[in-house]
C-alpha cells in the first residue's frame, strides 16, 4: 500500500482551507496533516509535520506568498501547489510562483467558490499527486530575475520552409518550455505549444515568453496563419490544431470536448501535426503527469516526423515523456537543457537536406 500523501494547506480564507481540507481528505491516498492562515504559522507547522505537499495562497497578509515561496525554496526545497485568483494580477503572479519553483497551480473560481473548488475537487486531487511525485530544486536553481537578454545565442538555422516545431507540456511545463523557446534564433521556424493551462492564464504566458525571447510568443488566434519566428500558445479551455489553407499552415481551435481530460489536449495538437506536416514537423513531448500527447507524438513519428520525449532526470513529472518512450513515440530522449539546440540541429540538416 502506498503511504499516504502528506498535505498542509496555507490559506488566508478560512473557507478555503475548509474546502481543500474537505477534498484532500476524501482521497484515499491524502490526508491534510494542517492548514495555517498565513506563511508565519505554516513555517512552524512544516518543521511539525513534514508534509510532502504544500498548498499555498498566492496573495496573503503578514507575509506575501511569492516572498514566503522564494524564502522556501532557497532554504527548504519541497512541492507546492499554488491557489491563484482568476485576475489578470493572479495569472501574472503565479507565473513568477512557477519561476520561482513551485509545481503547478489551482485557479480559484471568482464566484461561487465554495461550489467551485468542490467541482475542482478530482482536478485538485490529481494536482497533489503530481506534485508528490514531483522533484523541486533549490531556488539557485530557477531564475530568479529577467535577463535583459536570454543566456545562450544558438547559430540561426538554415530554414526549411515547410518545417515546424509542435511542443506539448504539462506539470512543471511553463519552465521547461521557457528553457526550450528562449535559445532559438530569431528566424527559427514556427512553434506550437500546448500547455496544460486553465483560460486567463495563457495569455500572460505567451506575453511573458514574448519579452524573454528573440521569437514572437502569442496565444493563438483561431484562422491565423503560421509564420517562421513565431510561437503560438493554445488558449486555455481550447483545443489547438495544425491545418492547412492552400499552401500555408494555419491554426484551428474549437471547443470540442476534452481529451485525457485536458482542453487544450496535447495528442489533439500532435496529431493534427502528423495528418497536416509529417515529416516536416518536429515533435517535443516535455515534462506532465498522466499520458497525454503519448499516442499522438507515436503518430508523428509513424508519419515521418522526428521526435523528441525530455528525459527523466530534468524532468519536474516523468509522466507524460515516460508513457511516449514506453509506447515508441520519441526518437531522441534528450536533457532539458539539449532540446532547444538538438532542434536547431535538426533545422541545419534539413535545410541541408533541401537545397541538395
């Protein structure tokens, strides 16, 4: 029998810490061992109980939570699972909770929270358990301020124009995808990302890549062609696909319902990328708990396509790249830090290939 998954939920509102005790404790593999009002009480309270699991509001009193998370994270490296507001304010602030370390986040409805979180509940769950499986490290780690310029110049590609790159991530995925996007040159070809994310939040996260990056990074924009330097994000709540009109890619998205439980679902991106591109596509399966874009980045690679499952150890989940190894979808398993520069690689050979 596996140990149950200790959780400590830190919440100004005493309702909410009400509800996520409620849904923790409904689970047969997690228990809240304490909740805390604020980031003061919960430092005693993990040296107390140890928990596996840290449940932390963004915005509290006495101490802010992105103050209390980088203090954590530097002296004390553990999972934590951010509550975020569904505000503009709440999308950018948990965006710098997942530089700064913490796994993942829940987004608290606006209205009628109590009804809610408790439909949240399975979704909550399943958060907590990627989290505990989840490897944290040290805040040295992360990056804890924005460059004026990314870190690394990679060589511009010798372009093939029918080439495009297709990302799919989940837990621990925001990062992961900063570390892939941010080294590529500025003329790299087209990039489609699907992200694990709820609506509100996409946006911020595009606009948050677009000033790190030489790129152009946007939230996608149904009937929009694709161009070469540009990454597209799928919008939160919405699936993402590759098509084509006449010569030109362009992107779909529609509302249709969610698969392995997620809209926007990755093996929906993956596997329009093997039915539109081929083998002029380049697949890139990162970091997430569960199995999607597992089947999806195997039909890329049955249709032609090269591609990549980030591996094990620079993994925050090796849930999702796991199941597409197992499964023969991924060419290449590569470190985090190689995606970025295997891919301009892959662009080099390709234009070589092209103009022989």
């Amino acid at each position: 029998m596996k140990p149950t998954i200790k959780v400590l939920c830190v919440d100004d509102s005493a309702l909410i810490r009400d509800l996520m005790t409620k849904i923790i404790d409904a689970q047969p593999d997690m228990t809240v061992v304490a909740t805390a009002p604020d980031p003061l009480v919960a430092r005693d309270l993990i040296k107390q109980h140890n928990p596996d699991v840290l449940t932390l509001d963004v915005e509290m009193p006495r101490m802010d939570g992105l103050d209390f998370l980088e203090r954590l994270m530097r002296l004390r490296p553990m999972p934590v699972l951010m509550i975020s507001s569904l505000t503009r304010r709440g999308s950018e602030i948990t965006l710098r909770a997942l530089e700064l370390g913490a796994v993942d986040f829940v987004a608290k409805p606006e209205v009628g929270i109590r009804e809610g979180m408790l439909e949240y509940a399975d979704l909550i769950a399943d958060k907590i358990r990627a989290a505990a499986q989840s490897r944290p490290q040290p805040l040295q780690q992360h990056r804890t301020a924005t460059p004026a310029a990314p870190p690394r110049v990679l060589k511009a590609p010798i372009l093939s124009s029918e080439k495009i790159i297709i990302i799919g991530a989940s837990t621990g995925g925001t990062e992961a995808i900063r570390q892939v996007i941010e080294p590529l040159p500025a003329n790299s070809p087209a990039v489609l990302i699907t992200q694990h994310m709820p609506g509100g939040f996409t946006r911020s996260f595009a606009e948050r890549l677009d000033r790190l990056c030489r790129v152009t990074v946007k939230e996608a924009e149904a009937g929009e062609r694709v161009l070469p330097g540009h990454v597209y994000i799928a919008p939160g709540d919405w699936h993402m696909r590759l098509a084509r009109s006449g010569a030109n890619y362009v992107i779909a998205l529609d509302e249709s319902p969610p698969v392995n439980r997620h809209r926007p679902s990755v093996d929906v991106l993956f596997e329009s990328a093997a039915a539109c591109a081929g083998r002029n596509a380049l697949g890139v399966i990162l970091t997430g708990m569960g199995r999607d874009g597992a089947v999806g980045l195997l039909k890329m690679r049955e249709a032609g396509a090269h591609t990549v499952a980030q591996d094990e150890a620079s993994c925050v989940v090796f849930g999702m790249p796991k199941e597409a190894i197992a499964l023969g979808g991924a060419t290449e398993v590569i470190a985090l830090t190689d995606i970025a520069g295997h891919l301009v690689q892959q662009m080099h050979l390709a234009g070589r290939a092209q103009r022989v």
